[in-house]
C-alpha cells in the first residue's frame, strides 16, 4: 500500500510517501511560501537526490497539484501513475472531544471537523484546505485524519479542566486538550524497543522541543497531563508563542496599547516567546550563537526556556508520584545537547542526572544519556510522527 502522508500549514505543505510494504520513505518534501511571492517546492528522493522547483502556487490545491506532478513526472517520480497511490493520510491539530482515535474521513467527519476549528484557527483550517484538494484533485482518493489532541484525551476531568464557569466547558469545549498526541505516541513506543522497559508501567515525561513546544505526564501508558490547553499557546515558551501568561497582562497589554483581539492573538502567537525575549530570533540556535557573544537578553531567553521546562517536570513528578523515564524528543529535544544539559542541571533531587560524555555533540541519534546508577532513565528518542500517520491510514483503510 502506498500512502501519502500531508501536514498543511497556513503557508507551507509537507509531505512524506510512503510504501507501507516495508515503511520506507520513497519521497518527502515541502512547498514553501503557498499564496505568497517567492513559492517553491523542495522534494528529496529515498536515494537522497534533492530538487528545487521554483513557480507561482496560488493555494494549498495548486501546491498538492505541483507535488503529485512531481511524485508521477517521468524524470523526478517515484510512481508511474497518481492510481498508485492508494490514501492519503493527513494531520489535523485539534478533533476536540469528537475524535478520540484517528478517523476515516467521511463528509460527516470532515464536517466535524469544520465544527471544532474555531478551537484551533491557526491550524485546523490549514489542515482543512489539504483536505479539500485532495478531494478535489483525486475525488475517490480514501483519505484519513490523524489528530494531534486524540493520544491526550485519556487525561482525567480533574486534569483538562479550567476554573472558567463550567457553563463555558458545555457549551463551547473549553478544556485542556494538549497537542503533539501524534509524537507523544511514536516516542513512548518507541523508548519502550530501544530501552527494552515497558513504558506502559512507568511514569514518563516526555519533552517535545521545537519551534513549537509542549511537554507530557504518561504514566502507565496514558497521558495524565500535558503542558498545552486549549490551544498550542499554552505551557512552555516557544519560538514566538508566549507559553503560559498571566491572563490579567493580556488585558493590560489590549487596554493600553488599544488592540483588538487580532492584534492580541498576533502577539502571544508571533511575536513572543523565544523571539521576543531574546529580540535575535525564534531559532534556538542564532540565539545559542548571540548567548556565546555576550548578548543578554540571548542569555535570558535560555535560562527562561531551561527553567520552564524544569519547572514543568518537577510538576508532573509530582502529579505522578514520582518519574521513572525522562525523554527528549523534536528537533529541539533531539539535537541540542546545550538545553538537555540545561533542563536536567540540579534536578539530581529526583534521581535525574546525565552522562556528559554521551550528551555531549549527540544531534538527531537515539541515545541513554542517562548517568550509571542513577535512579532515572534520560532518553533521546528521534519522533516520526509521518510514520504514525501513515500506519494508522493504513490500519483504517485496512479495516
């Protein structure tokens, strides 16, 4: 079975090919710059040949038009012709209580979904827009939606609630949901093979570092807590989200500086966070380089970043009654050794310490970097959430 895996954002398409036979990987890429000046599509063949193409893509369908054109191009395909793809699987941010597993993508479900992207306005109608190409493009295509809030909706009441009026909750869904459900899921299977530990009798945190970041408490398999709410803002600081905010400073800031709710949601979504501490950036790395340079606000900006996420796992040991396995995972989590070595500094406490000499330099590998004889497991565990969701198109086209 062949499965093309789509994760569309408001500008950008990524998408991974997949021969279900053996999982391997026959094609990825991204469209960049979708309905803006300057669009382009990057593609990578499984032998490691990349190609640029440059050209107007007006919207999400001429950008998945440009991408299956390539996929069956005589010169740069990997198919013969677009029958043999048999689904496509995509990412959808926010199901909200409706979908508790990855769903078949019937009108009723797609309507479902229209239904619940006001919880997620930043995605859920990018999610949406690859939907609706395919449908238009290849209209008997099966497709299926993978959602990133569904592997979190085993966490208690007590848990995923606000002390907002509970009239909120019943009429509007008002709750914690979290995100990243789809890498939580990969990661924690996969430290159980690598670690050879059963990861559904332990107490887990798991650290999803990126540009976007949240964090979870998995204790005996199932999520009893995670870092993001109602939307990805909340929990860690991230690239250019806030993290969490004092609701009162939102206010303050509309009150003074007389914003509307636009301008609001622009500012704890694009402008905060990593970039707007540091003033250098929102990549973890210009920032590390301006820190090494002496920049203070660089300097601040990491130790803020390092000590929410210390904060956040000292919580979550607590609300589990303890931590046995602690794993960094994302491109943050994977490949700085500067922030595993920051999060875990003085939390020796709890039996957390790593060994120098394997964290040291390791980018992108899985790894124990735990030290000997300490009480907790530290893992590096590389996520594959396109690998999740084309194994479970897969299962749900099967069945």
């Amino acid at each position: 079975m062949n499965i093309l895996v789509l994760n569309c954002g408001s500008s950008s398409i990524k998408y991974q090919f997949f021969d279900m036979r053996t999982e391997e990987v026959l094609a990825k890429g991204v469209v960049e710059k979708v309905g803006l000046k300057g669009s382009y599509v990057k593609h990578v063949k499984s032998d490691g040949t990349k190609i640029k193409f440059e050209g107007l893509i007006l919207d999400h369908q001429d950008g998945i038009e440009y991408v299956l054109g390539i996929l069956s191009s005589g010169k740069h395909g990997i198919i013969k012709s677009l029958n043999e793809i048999d689904a496509v699987g995509h990412r959808v941010a926010h199901g909200g209580e409706k979908f508790k597993t990855s769903a078949f993508l019937t009108p009723e479900a797609i309507k479902d979904i229209e239904d619940v992207s006001d919880l997620a306005p930043l995605h859920n109608p990018a999610n949406l827009k690859g939907i609706y190409a395919m449908k238009n493009l290849l209209p008997n295509i099966r497709q299926v939606a993978v959602f990133d809030t569904s592997f979190h909706q085993t966490m208690p009441s007590y848990s995923f609630m606000y002390a907002s009026p509970y009239s909120l909750y019943t009429k509007y869904g008002i709750r914690r949901y979290g995100f990243h459900g789809t890498s939580y899921r990969f990661v924690i299977n996969r430290a159980s093979e690598f670690s050879g530990i059963d990861m559904n009798t332990q107490k887990v945190v798991i650290c999803h570092l990126g540009n976007g970041a949240s964090m979870a408490a998995i204790k005996n398999g199932k999520t009893l807590d995670t870092s993001m709410g109602l939307t990805p803002v909340e929990g860690l600081i991230m690239g250019t989200r806030s993290g969490d905010l004092d609701l009162g400073v939102l206010l303050y800031i509309m009150e003074k500086e007389e914003i509307g709710l636009d301008a609001g949601r622009t500012i704890i979504n694009k402008h905060s966070g990593m970039l707007g501490i540091s003033g250098v950036s929102s990549d973890m790395r210009e920032i590390e380089e301006a820190a090494e340079t002496g920049h203070e606000r660089a300097k601040l900006a990491l130790e803020m970043y390092d000590y929410r996420i210390r904060k956040y796992i000292g919580a979550y040991a607590a609300a589990m009654g303890g931590i046995d396995v602690l794993v960094f995972t994302g491109g943050i989590g994977e490949n700085a050794d500067t922030t595993r070595r920051g999060v875990t500094k003085g939390l020796g406490f709890l039996g957390i310490e790593i060994d120098e000499a394997k964290n040291t330099g390791l980018r992108g590998k899985e790894m124990d970097i735990s030290a000997a004889n300490t009480k907790v497991k530290v893992l590096v565990i590389p996520t594959n959430e396109e690998l999740v969701i084309a194994r479970d198109t897969k299962e749900i086209i099967e069945n």
